[in-house]
C-alpha cells in the first residue's frame, strides 16, 4: 500500500450509518415541511424586551417556520430613546417602517483564525433616516439605533442573515443594554401601547 500506512487507516471498528441520516433527513424533509409554517400570524410572533432593546420576532430559527436562512424582527425604539449597542458577524438590513431616526456605526478591523478577533476603528459615523428608508449594517459593525422623536416612535424591521451562525461563527456581542431592558420583563399590549406613547 502506499507509504506504508495500511495499519494506520485500518484502525478503528465504530461504525455509524452518517451518509444514510443525510438520505433519510432529505427523504423525511417534504413532511416535516408540510408542517412548517409559510404564513405567521402577528399573534404568534412572540415579543421579547432583549437587552437589544423592544422586540416582536417576526421569523426566528426558533419558531417553527419555512425560512432557513434569516432571522426578522420589528424593532420599536420609544420616543427619544436608543436601541442597545452590539456587533454581529453578519451583515443587517433594516427597513424604517415609522418614524425618524439616526444610527451610529462604527467599523471593526477584523482577523479570522481559529477565533475572530475584532478591534473598533477610531471613526464613529452618523447616518439619519426616515420612514421608507433602507439602513444597511455592514458586517461586524458595532452600532445603535436612535429615535430623534421626543413624543412618536420609531419603528424597524430587521433581517440578519443565520449563515455565519450556521457555520459556527455566531459572534454576536452586546456592548450596551437598552434603557428600557429588564430581565424576565413579561410584555403585554398595555405595556407595548405605553412604550409607543414613550411611557414605561
């Protein structure tokens, strides 16, 4: 045999059916499908107040839906307050649904070995918007949201792409909390309307 490594590959007696699972999960995908949800209803959309700030989880890998590569989410900043501050590996983009607003961006040089190592550059840039405007969040980009309303709120909806988690790279890191975070907060519309009115 080649090199003379016979009793090297030979060794070993587990034995594992891994290339039928991947048969058997593409033959079984059709039904588990079937049962997937193509259309959510706003009542099952559940809301989170995230450290990121108030969330209402539109498309999520933990709900039970057809969508196997982004993540949604309406975003509500009350008036004159912010979003939580963090950076993600993947690139964002977010549609201004109400509501005016600015963000700040800060870009991140960035290395990828075993690990990912990141470190903020100097320059912070200001980007305003509006209601029908596209924000785009360059990958590994620390920035926050901000309404520049005092008494209206604004409104985003987010989309992030899960393939970097999908490939074991889900560094996503919380720099700031929102104001409005408190652990284990249960929403309910009450709270919800009183947030829009910019209330706690």
């Amino acid at each position: 045999m080649a090199w003379g490594e016979t009793k090297t590959w030979l060794a070993g007696d587990e034995n594992r059916a891994l290339y039928q699972q991947l048969l058997d999960d593409a033959e079984t995908a059709p039904e588990r499908n079937a049962e997937r949800k193509k259309v959510v209803r706003p009542d099952e959309m559940p809301w989170e107040m995230a450290r990121q700030g108030l969330l209402k989880h539109m498309i999520n890998e933990g709900m039970n839906t057809r969508i196997e590569t982004m993540d949604v989410y309406m975003q509500i900043v009350p008036p004159g307050s912010k979003s939580g501050r963090h950076r993600h590996l993947a690139e964002e983009v977010l549609y201004v649904l109400e509501g005016e607003g600015y963000d700040l961006h800060q870009d991140c040089d960035a290395e990828i070995t075993n690990r990912l190592y990141w470190k903020p550059q100097d320059e912070v840039q200001k980007f305003p918007y509006e209601s029908g405007d596209v924000i785009y969040v360059p990958p590994n980009t620390i920035h926050q949201h901000f309404n520049a309303s005092p008494d209206k709120p604004l409104r985003l909806i987010s989309c992030i792409n899960r393939i970097f988690k999908q490939c074991g790279l889900n560094d996503l890191e919380q720099l700031d909390n929102a104001p409005e975070y408190q652990e284990g907060m249960i929403l309910t519309p009450e709270i919800i309307r009183s947030y829009l009115r910019g209330g706690a």
